[in-house]
C-alpha cells in the first residue's frame, strides 16, 4: 500500500505542479558542485509528460519518459499486488533485474553526459 501511495503521489503531483522553466534548483548535487546530476530536470520533465508535452520533458532529461513508464509500471503493479493479495513487485524485480540494472545504469549515464553536451533546458 505504501509503494503504491507513493508512486501515485509523484504521478499527482506532476500532474498538479505548474510547468516552469525558471523554479529553483533542488538537486543537493548541483548545490554543491554546480554540475548536473543525472536526473536533474527530471521533476520538470514529469510535470511536462503529465501534460502530454515529450518533446519538452526529453529537453529536460531524456531519461524522463524512461522512468516516468516505470513510475507508471511500478503503481499499476502495487495496485496489481493489493488487489490479489500477493507480492508481485519482488518476483519480477528478481527475474528481471540482471537485464534492468544496466539497462537503467545506461540510460541514466546517457542522460547524465547529455547534459554536459546539451545543458540549456537546465539553465
């Protein structure tokens, strides 16, 4: 129940915030080193993928649509586990995780050199 609280609540409050190009900067990281980190941009892309605008939200962090599914994955599959009763998160996580970690380690690398060579949507 947790899990799915707290997956919906990110999908809400994407849904609800304001899309802004100029809020202030929450990332510790990029407090303290002035670098990116690689999911900066990520709370303003989701606020833009609740709003059906990808182009904007891959201009933030091209990781975002990525994550924003398995925010999306991960709440239907906690509601899934409420509703029948039984732990469906864990076992796929344990089938699948030699193929997701990289994959996930990849794409947030990806992101994370792409906003050294593209920076602007953060600026």
């Amino acid at each position: 129940a947790l899990t799915a609280a707290g997956l919906a609540g990110v999908l809400a409050a994407a849904a609800l915030l304001p899309i802004s190009d100029d809020g202030p900067v929450l990332c510790l990281f990029r407090r303290v080193t002035s670098l990116p980190c690689p999911s900066c941009g990520m709370t303003r892309a989701f606020v833009a993928l609740a709003r059906g605008e990808f182009a904007r939200a891959v201009a933030y962090n091209i990781a975002a649509p990525f994550v924003y599914a398995a925010v999306w994955l991960g709440l239907a599959l906690a509601v899934g586990e409420l509703a029948i009763g039984r732990a469906l998160i864990a076992p796929l996580w344990k089938r699948t995780w030699r193929i997701v970690l990289p994959v996930v380690v990849v794409v947030m690398a990806t992101a994370w050199v792409l906003h050294f060579v593209e920076p602007t949507a953060l600026e």
